[in-house]
C-alpha cells in the first residue's frame, strides 16, 4: 500500500536505511516486482534496457551474499590507499559518528535482510573510456533510484551499498552472472522500515554555479 506522500516529500525523505530496516518481516515478490516495474520506467541510453535484475530471497543464498558482503569491507578497509585524498565525513560531529555505527549495523545483519538485489548492466566497463563509463551508469543509475523511490512510497527502504564490487567476480560466480557480459552496480538490502517518517536532510549549502565554475 503506497503511503500518503506528494512527489516531493519521497524525494527530499528517500535515505539510505540500514538500522532502521525491518529484518524481520518478509517482503512479499510482488512488492519488489512493482516497483522494478516503475524502476524500468527510468530513461536509459539508447532507450535500449541493457539492464539485468537479480532478486534473492533464499536464506542459504542471502548468506553467501552477506559473507562477500563482509570479505568486501575487510578488502575496502585494508586497501592501498595511495593517491586518495583524506575521508572528510560530511555532516556534523553526531552525523559523522552515527554512519560507521549504521554501516557496521547493516554489516553484521546482512543475511537477515528479507530481500537482497544485485542491479547490472549490459557489458564491462573495465578500461572504458569516459563517455563509455558515463552512457552505462547513466543507465543504470536512473533506475536504481527509481527503485529505492518506489520502495520509500510504500514504506520500505534500501541502501546502496558497493563493496561487493571488490568481490564482483565471485559474486557473479555465486548468481550465474555472466561475468564476461555483464557489470554488477552494487548491492540492495530491501526490507520495510521501522516506522515511516523520515526527515529531509540538511542540504542548505548551494552547490549550484551558473555560466561556469566560478558563477
């Protein structure tokens, strides 16, 4: 059932929730199914779909998930990090505090999370050239947020989540991902959350430049 919310209201109060997902109530196929239905609305390039959608709901799955899941943080965390420039969290000091304790939340109950989605695209973007780069996520993208804005519209919500990507290859093994073929675009908890007022972020500080960098 769709919650009483105008277009504005689900786009300024669409978060990412991990410690507010509800692990404990299933989420039925045909909720997702519907609102994959309204992410397929999304434009695309070429308005040619080269998307795939892997939905899983089997718990034996979910947790070989949720254990790349975590092998992925332990390669993000031990990375090189040479040439990156410092992590500055955005944020106040509370705000700042709260992520890693929300991600680590998510982290440890991954596997528990009623439904998970692995979003791809059609080909590999390894080595690609910007334009090539910027056409398949400018495909993709669309319809992820499309989803998560679905999802919020009926009182579930989503995170994306990447560090399944340092483990890409696996997971494709463990899904049946063409992986030659196909690049995965992250990781999806989707469950209902806990409650379903979300406020909107502060956002006050202008980033909007007219006729060039400095106008």
């Amino acid at each position: 059932m769709a919650l009483d919310l105008t277009a504005d209201d689900v786009l300024t109060t669409t978060r990412s929730v991990r410690k507010r997902l509800d692990y404990e109530r299933s989420v039925p196929r045909d909720v997702v199914e519907n609102c994959a239905q309204l992410a397929f609305q999304a434009p695309n390039g070429g308005n040619v779909q080269a998307w795939g959608w892997v939905c899983v709901d089997d718990p034996k799955i979910k947790a070989a998930m949720a254990d790349l899941y975590r092998q992925g943080m332990r390669d993000h965390i031990n990375r090189d990090r040479t040439g990156e420039a410092p992590y500055v969290p955005g944020g106040d000091a509370e705000g700042a505090r709260r992520m890693p304790e929300s991600v680590m939340y998510l982290h440890d109950r991954m596997q528990d999370v009623p439904v998970l989605l692995v979003p791809t695209i059609d080909g590999r973007l390894d080595n690609a050239s910007v334009f090539n780069q910027a056409s398949r996520w400018g495909s993709i993208l669309p319809g992820v947020w499309n989803f998560m804005l679905a999802l919020r519209s009926r009182g579930l919500g989503s995170a994306w989540t990447t560090v399944t990507l340092y483990r890409e290859h696996e997971m494709a093994e463990l899904l049946g991902i063409p992986y030659d073929r196909h690049t995965q675009a992250g990781l999806f908890p989707v469950a209902y959350t806990q409650g379903t007022s979300f406020k909107a972020a502060d956002r006050s500080k202008s980033r909007v430049r007219w006729n060039g960098w400095k106008g």
